[in-house]
C-alpha cells in the first residue's frame, strides 16, 4: 500500500503547491501553458483560413471557367476549411474565457463537478496542505509524466481526483461507489481503426455526481480498500473492472 500513498511533506507541497493552495497552483499551471496553446491554435486556425481562401478562390474559377463538374468539389473544400477555421476559433476563445477565470471561479467549477459547496472545496484546499493528507500515486511517476495524469489527494475529510489536469474533489462521507472503470478511445492503424482501452478509478456520490482519474489496476484496488477502510459501505462491485455504461447505471 505504501508504494501508492504518501503523506504531504514539506518537500512535495513546496514542489507543486508553492502558494499552498490546489486551485492557485491549477491557475498557475494553466497560464504557463497558454502561451503555447495559442501559439499551436493560432497556426491551425490560420492554416485552416489559408485553406478557405485558397478552397473559394478554386471554386470560383471552376465557375468561371464553366467546370461545372469540379464546382461542388470546390464547395465541398470550402465547407471543411471553413469547420476547421470555426473549430479552432471556437478553442481560442475556450482558452481566453478560462485564461480570465480567477482561483475563485476554478473553485466553483470543482464544487459543481463533485457537488460539494464553494465552503467545503475551500475546506479541502486548507485540508490539502496538511501533513496528514496523503499524495494518491495512480500510476507511477513514468506513466504518469508520459500521460499527464496527476497525483490525487486524499484528506481527513475529502478526496481529490486529477482529470484533465483539473482538480475535482467530493467529500467521502458521501462517496457511494468507487469502481475500477475499462475505457476506450479509438486508434488509427494504418487503414484500420482499433480501440485502444485504459483503466480509470470512478467515484460516484449519493447525488449521482462522478469524478475519475487514470489508474493501474493495483494502485485502483488499493484505493479502493483504503475508501472502504473509512467507509465500509462503499461498493466496489468486489474489485470488478466495469465498463463506462455500467458505471453510469450504479
């Protein structure tokens, strides 16, 4: 069990909760990344832009020309440079909007998603930096760093899981379920398409809200054990690796 748990010391909170605060360092993190994600956004936007002027301006000379044939080849060019254009303007305006976002509006979007209160996520945040609470090792720190997922938090009164590099927290006296949970997404092999599948830890509450994050099996199952050790009603379905439907059914 030790291998997937560890108590906040002084050296890790300063390493990653420099303010002493899971929100003000999330905020932090996002705004170190902006810069590149416009950058990336912007050149797919332009690329995509670039491709709808040069999509119009072959349309309109199938026309001119009389080339009926190629004209709703033309159409068509434009319409999925135009998609691709609104696609990442649409992005770019999703990263602004949270780029204007303060600790306070990242605390009431935690609060929603683990339907906790704005009071009770601040409770956490406080409970978090305490040397009690335990660091939550989902999958190892190479695993880790190549996916992105982040170490949870576990306190006296609360749980923390990373998804999306978002914080989401819900209060474990309420936690209903806490199930190992198989997703899928699919992969492009050569002409074929094949699902790929990874393993989540789901935790479900009594108002049906549910947060998640990337796990090994073993590392799932022990959190499995030590949620039930404090709250001996919680289902597991006896360490079964469900499927995502099966879990929104619980």
């Amino acid at each position: 069990m030790e291998q997937y748990f560890k108590t906040m010391d002084e050296s890790y909170r300063s390493k990653n909760y420099p303010d002493h605060s899971v929100f003000k360092a999330y905020e932090k993190t996002l705004k170190k990344k902006s810069p590149a994600a416009f950058i990336i956004m912007g050149i797919f936007m332009a690329g995509g832009l670039a491709g709808l002027i040069w999509a119009i301006g072959k349309t309109l000379g199938f026309s001119k020309d009389g080339n009926s044939d190629m004209v709703p080849i033309g159409i068509g060019l434009s319409i999925f440079f135009l998609i691709i254009t609104l696609l990442f303007l649409v992005v770019l305006i999703i990263l602004t909007k949270d780029l204007k976002k303060n600790t306070d509006d990242w605390i009431r979007q935690s609060a929603k998603a683990g339907g906790c209160s704005e009071g009770e996520i601040r409770d956490f945040d406080r409970q978090a930096m305490e040397a009690d609470s335990l660091i939550l090792n989902h999958l190892g720190p190479i695993k880790s760093a190549f996916t992105g997922q982040k170490n949870g938090i576990l306190t006296k009164d609360y749980i923390c899981l990373y998804s999306n590099d978002f914080p989401n927290v819900m209060k474990v006296s309420g936690i209903t379920g806490a199930y190992l949970t198989d997703n899928t997404y699919s992969v492009n092999v050569g002409k074929t398409t094949k699902q790929a599948h990874y393993l989540t830890i789901s935790l479900v509450n009594e108002n049906k809200n549910t947060i998640c994050a990337e796990t090994s099996k073993e590392s799932g199952m022990a959190l499995q054990e030590l949620l039930k050790n404090r709250r001996p009603e919680i289902d597991t379905a006896n360490g079964a690796v469900l499927s995502v439907e099966d879990v929104r059914r619980m």
